[in-house]
C-alpha cells in the first residue's frame, strides 16, 4: 500500500472538535473514552463511511441507482484509507431461515463435502450403499468366504417388456449365448451367467463373468453359493448403482442442494424447510392435567357451543370403561391416546376423539368465531415428517465418520439420525453435526478420516470446515450449534461471528472497525477474542476497534483516548500512543482507572432502608435451553449480579 497510515484532517462530524489524527496501518488501534465523548462518531460515522462511500463510488452510475446513497461525512480529508468493513453489535436477521451454520457459511461447505465425502445407508436395512464394481465384489466374495474354495452361481435378472413374450426375450438372450434361462417371476426372467469356483486360479475368469453379468442385468447381479449336492442357497446381492441390492430400492445421487434446507430439492416437503409446522397444541387443549374428564380437562368443550362433544366424551368413556374421575396426569398413555385419537369417525357411531374435532373445525373456518376458537389452540409444533431436521428424509439417509467418531462426539446423548432407534448406524447425519455445541463439532472433524478416494477438493472442504470451527470456538462461542437460529443471538454473538466469518474468507488489506466485540465474554474467553483479532492484524490488515475493556486495551498497538468528557464536552484527543504509555498519562480519565486509583463501585455498599428479607422471586426446576433443571431464589429490592462464562446459561 502505498501510505502506512490514514490521515484525517479537520473531522467535525457529531461532536468531533476538528480532529486530526494520523492512525497508523496494520496495527490494532483501541478507541475508548466515556460514554458520548465521539468514539462512534470517529470510527464508524467518519472513518468507516468515507471508506464505504469511496467504494461505492467505484461502482458505474447504473449499479449506484440501487444502492443506498451516502453522504459524505464533515472532515476536511481523509488519506490513505483502506476498504472498510464494520462489524458491529446489531442483529438484522428476522427470519427462521438463517441459522448459525447459514451465517458462518458452514452449511454451504458442509453439503459440498456431504455430497463428495458421506456414505449412504439404506433406509429399510441399515446396511451401507455403495456402488460395487467387478473388482470390489470379488474382494468381498473373499471376505465371505474366508478364503475358502466355494462353488457358487452367477445369475442376473432381466424384465419381460409388456410388447415382448417370454420365448422372444428368451430367443434374444439364446442369440447372445445364454440358454439357462428360467422363470422366478411373472414378468422376470433369471439368467445363469456361469457356474465357477472361487479360488485364486479362476480370478480373471470370475472378474469377466461379474463384468458381463453386470452389463446385461443393467448393473444388478446375483451370486448363489452353492451346497454340497449342488443346492442354490440364499443369494449374496451386488448392484454398480445406488441401489440396495437386498431390498430393491434405488437412490439417487446426492446434490449438494439435497442437503439444504434453503432450496427446494432438500427441504422437507411439509415444514418446507422451517422445521415447524402450526398445529394443534395438546397442551393448550389439556392445560391443568389435574383436572378429570368429567371435571372440564378439555378445555375448549366446556362452553355451552360444544357442551355435546363433552357428553360424547362421557358416554365414550363409560363403554370404554375410561375413569372419568381420575386426574388427566393419572390417566395411561393408552387411555389418553385414545381421549386424543378416537377410534372413528362421527358418522360411524364411533368416538372421533379431540383430533377430527379439531379437523371438523377446519372445514368451518370460512367463519370468523371459528378461526378465533382455532387460533387459542395452535402453536408452533415439531414437524412430524423431518422431526426438526427440516430435510428430506432421504438427505438424513447420508453419514460422515465411523461408530467411534460418532461416539465421541455424542457423548453419549442420543442421536436424532439413528435409523429406527435400534442399533445406531456408524457416523453422523448432517442433522446431528448441526445439533453438536460447536466445541464438540470440532472435535469430531478434527478427528474425522475420510477414506479412499479423497480427492483434493474434498480434503479443501475438510480443511476449511476444522478451519472455521476453530475460530468461532476460539472467540469463546463454543457453546453454539450450528442448528441455533440467527435472530436468537445477541449482538454481541453476531459480531464474533461476522468476525469469524471475515477471518475464514482470508482477507487482506482491509480496515476491519469493530464496536466492543468483548461484551457478553467472560474475562477467560477475552483472550481468545485477543488471539483472533491478532490473527486479523497479522494477516495484513488493520483492526479499528471501540472497546472498554482493559485486557483488550492493554492488547492493542495503540491506545486513542477521546473526551474530556461527553457530549459537548468531548470530541477532542486526550490521549493517543501506546498502552505502557497511557498507564503514565496524568490528564486521561482511562489511566486513572487502569492504574487503580479509581474503581466502578465504591468501596463500600450498604442497602438502604429494611425491605422484608422473605420477599423474593422463586424459580423451580428451570430448564430453558441448557439449564439443569436449577432452583434459584432472588431476593426483591437488591442488585443481583448473574455471571458465569460465555454461554454458561
């Protein structure tokens, strides 16, 4: 570059006093003071707006039309100023759509390495998919049979078309040298490939038999061993597709859109990809499960409107011999599936069950009183096809790592993609790498060996991805998962994100401005922001960040101090130079508090007035997100600090 600082001369805007500063390039440079002394004012009203501006002006006039116009900020000149970028602590995202792993972008780079690198297990056996070849089902007739000699059949299957008869396509295989043909189904024909022996000698021999079984059983093959009087056993089933050779399904191959839940091709047809449908919240129909059936537990029956469904109820109940003057808590699962489900429909003479009373409703809901009685008891509910996974199921079919692998990172809690809740399948689904806590998601990449073929753009994707984890692990945002929704976050997550997110792209040359990205860190994790923000610096860049906390003012290159004062008493430097010499400054505030000789609070508190010691707010059994079920008690008319490391609860 060719200056090695920026040159400000005469910035008014604000409350700035007609400042002129020379900040020096490829360093970390602090901005604090008091509060409304004019830090925003010079780092993002000034700095960073000239530099986006200059930037915009680059764009041609038609590009410019779409673009937001920016005025240029109240400073004389500003020199040698490098493209800007602001992160700050504001979260614009409102939609359900954008997620941790959308913002990080690590969903783009994990269905790239999915689609390249997962392994595919059918959805009715378990067993893994994989396209076999000549060679690799020759290795595995080896391994199944130990090595041992074992005579066997090679047989492939061939349909009857509807325009053809049995003895044509007979006739037709006889022309290609296949006469052992026989019938194992109505329009199937079986075709003896050859009978052989598996032993090293016939291996070229048994290489082209599966060769040319494959090519005319259009990538299917059967081997039968036989017995010792020459009896077909239970066939061993390969297929050069993605087809399960056991149960005859066939898949598709894998697109990296099937493994996003933002287009169409991968997103749940039912939740279209949110995750949640709007439905019928029994809880909401059941609020007070000490109530009985005859005591009002459902509770939209228990008007004059529908006072029948509740005599319905009843004498139901009574044939079913269902107690009705038992709580609803007391009830068996059974007994409350059936209150819920029925057993019928109304026309019938059966009981509907609160289900198809609600679906009745449905069909009336042209009336205004109807959606008003229907919108009391919907709520946001898991969706029922993709269980909050938003995919298709087919997508959950795919998994990355071995039984270990997987073991590891779940520590033993359940996994969503376990097929039929049996023996778990080996590896993770892509759902479960978005519900691992960042920390344990980068263990189990760091750890993750994918085998043979890697190319080098899997092993890219692989590096990137244990690249971006590391980071956001090491700005103290461990405790995320990739599954969290965006909007959920605080300003201060979005910025170490954003911050993440500059620092996977690689960029160099830029003027990063930064508003106190350490709020909301415990002072352990500060220094992993420190570590970061210094990998930034290093990287060739320069790092304009308005902070208060000491660790990360102490950390910096250069310290500029602004006030006196705030407001119209503030706007001027107080002082600008490095952090062991700002310890020695006698005119700045800042110093004063650096060194000890004055504190945030005084030195002793004492409450005023006698309020009742027994008032107190109670909190039992909380377990909203990753609270453990605690018991807290805070007493009222105190000042009650909560701390705790970054994402502690």
């Amino acid at each position: 570059m060719g200056s090695d600082w920026i040159r400000i001369r005469g910035a008014r805007q604000n409350n700035l006093k007609n400042l002129n500063l020379r900040l020096p390039l490829n360093e970390l440079v602090v901005v604090t003071g008091v509060s409304g002394c004019g830090k925003s004012s010079l780092a993002f009203d000034t700095i960073f707006a000239e530099g986006q501006r200059r930037y915009v002006e680059t764009f041609s006039p038609y590009a410019r039309q779409f673009l937001d116009r920016m005025d240029r900020p109240q400073v004389d000149a500003i020199d040698g100023i490098p493209p800007a970028i602001a992160i700050d602590q504001i979260n614009p995202v409102r939609t359900s759509r954008s997620t941790v792993g959308t913002m990080t972008e690590l969903n783009d780079h994990l269905k790239l390495l999915f689609a390249r690198a997962a392994r595919l297990h059918c959805r009715k056996c378990g067993r893994p998919v994989m396209r076999d070849t000549p060679d690799s089902i020759y290795a595995r007739l080896q391994e199944r049979t130990c090595g041992r000699s074992q005579q066997v059949l090679i047989t492939f299957s061939v349909k009857i078309p509807e325009n053809f008869s049995e003895n044509e396509v007979a006739g037709l295989l006889a022309a290609q040298g296949y006469t052992r043909v026989r019938r194992c189904a109505p329009d199937i024909l079986e075709v003896i490939q050859d009978r052989i022996l598996i032993v090293p000698e016939n291996r070229a021999r048994l290489v082209d038999d599966l060769e040319a079984a494959l090519k005319a059983g259009r990538g299917r093959v059967s081997v039968h061993p036989l017995g010792p009087q020459g009896e077909k056993n239970d066939p061993w089933r390969f297929s050069s597709g993605l087809h399960c050779a056991d149960c005859d399904i066939e898949y598709h191959n894998p697109v990296p859109n099937l493994f996003s839940f933002n287009s169409p091709i991968g997103a749940c047809p039912a939740c279209r990809g949110f995750g949640r449908i709007i439905g019928i919240d029994y809880n909401l129909v059941v609020p007070d499960e000490s109530r009985t059936l005859a005591g009002g537990a459902i509770k939209p029956w228990q008007t004059e409107s529908y006072r029948e469904c509740q005599s319905d109820l009843l004498r139901f109940a009574r044939k079913r011999k269902i107690p009705t003057d038992v709580p609803w808590s007391h009830l068996s699962p059974a007994q409350r599936q059936w209150v819920l489900e029925g057993e019928g429909a109304w026309e019938e003479a059966k009981w509907y069950g609160v289900r198809r009373f609600f679906e009745w409703l449905e069909t009336k809901s042209y009336r205004m009183h109807i959606r008003v009685l229907l919108s009391k008891y919907r709520a946001y509910t898991v969706c029922p096809d993709c269980g909050g996974a938003r995919l298709k199921p087919e997508a959950l079919l795919w998994r990355l790592g071995t039984d270990a692998d997987a073991a590891h990172a779940r520590s033993g809690s359940p996994a969503s993609g376990d097929h039929g809740g049996a023996v778990p399948l080996p590896g993770l689904t892509l759902r479960d790498i978005t519900l691992l806590p960042l920390g344990r998601c980068r263990e189990f990449f760091a750890q993750l060996c994918i085998g043979a073929p890697l190319d080098e753009a899997t092993e890219l994707l692989l590096g990137e991805v244990r690249t971006r984890l590391a980071y956001l692990v090491e700005v103290g945002l461990g405790y995320l998962t990739l599954d969290r929704q965006s909007r959920t976050l605080s300003g201060g997550e979005v910025q170490r994100i954003n911050l993440t997110t500059a620092l996977g792209t690689s960029l160099v040359n830029a003027l990063f401005v930064l508003d106190e990205p350490s709020i909301g860190l415990h002072a352990r994790d500060v220094q992993r922001l420190m570590g970061v923000l210094n990998r930034l610096r290093g990287a060739g860049n320069s790092l304009l960040v308005v902070e208060h906390d000491p660790q990360v003012m102490l950390g910096a290159d250069r310290i500029l101090d602004l006030g006196p004062g705030p407001g119209e008493h503030g706007g001027r430097v107080v002082f600008f130079g490095t952090p062991a010499a700002l310890l020695r400054s006698r005119r700045s505030l800042t110093a004063r508090y650096l060194r000890g000789e004055k504190s945030v609070a005084p030195e002793e508190i004492r409450p005023t007035g006698n309020p009742n010691q027994d008032a107190a707010i109670e909190i039992l059994g909380a377990t909203e997100n990753n609270l453990r079920n605690i018991d807290v008690r805070i007493p009222l008319n105190r000042l009650v600090c909560i701390t705790g490391v970054s994402g502690s609860g």
